[in-house]
C-alpha cells in the first residue's frame, strides 16, 4: 500500500505534465517531416526577389488564373505543403482544394515567418 495517499488533482495535474510533454515533440517531428519534403505555395506578394526552392509554386496574375493554377498543384502535390499565401490566396486555396477532390489540413506556423505546415489529404475513394 502507499504510504502517502494520491489526491486526484494530483494524478490528473500529472498526467497532463506527461501527456504535453509528450505532445510536444510529436509536432516537432511532424513539422519537420513536412518542411523536408513539402512543396512550397506562395503568392507573388509574399515571394522573396531571389532563394525561392525548385519545388516552389509562384500564384500571380488575376484570381482566376490564381484558382486554376492552385487546382492543378493541389491535384499532383505530395502530401506536405508549405503555405505562404495572403489573405485572398488562402481563401482561393479552400476552393481550388474543393475543384481538385482534396483537403488541406493546416498545421502550425514555422519559426520565423516561413510559412504555414499543410497537409494534402485526398477525397478519392476506390472500392476495389
């Protein structure tokens, strides 16, 4: 038998301790695994003069195009996204997700103002 009694605030103040605890580097496990691999989706606002990677989609010109340009990068992307887009952008991006049969998961923020983590997930299904 124990020779001190637990309180239940105290059990349940520690399992929360130990579950943040263990929360935290998940994320970072998963943030880093999307920004190794993940393609990088910006708009021509938020686009550096020059450093920009050569897995990197550029949206420019009138919204349409903007809208179909997004449609056809979300229907061949892979699953990890990096997003840098600007307001208006970011709301083409829920309908040019819905036009291409996917979703976009959004994640957390990169440091530093690089971005936001996504997920590509597709809404296909096969009965095979």
């Amino acid at each position: 038998m124990l020779a001190r009694p637990i309180s239940r605030r105290h059990f349940i103040a520690s399992t929360s301790i130990i579950a943040a605890a263990g929360a935290v580097p998940a994320a970072r496990l998963w943030q880093a695994g999307a920004t190794g691999d993940a393609a990088l989706f910006v708009s021509a606002e938020h686009a550096p003069a020059a450093g920009l990677p050569a897995n990197a989609v550029v949206f420019d010109g009138p919204r349409i195009e903007r809208l179909q340009a997004m449609a056809a990068s979300l229907s061949r992307s892979a699953a990890n996204i990096v997003l840098r887009l600007d307001a208006t952008d970011d709301h083409l991006l829920d309908i040019a997700a819905q036009m291409a049969r996917v979703s976009v998961r959004r994640g957390a923020a990169l440091s530093g103002g690089k971005g936001i983590t996504a997920r590509v997930i597709s809404q296909e299904r096969t009965f095979a």
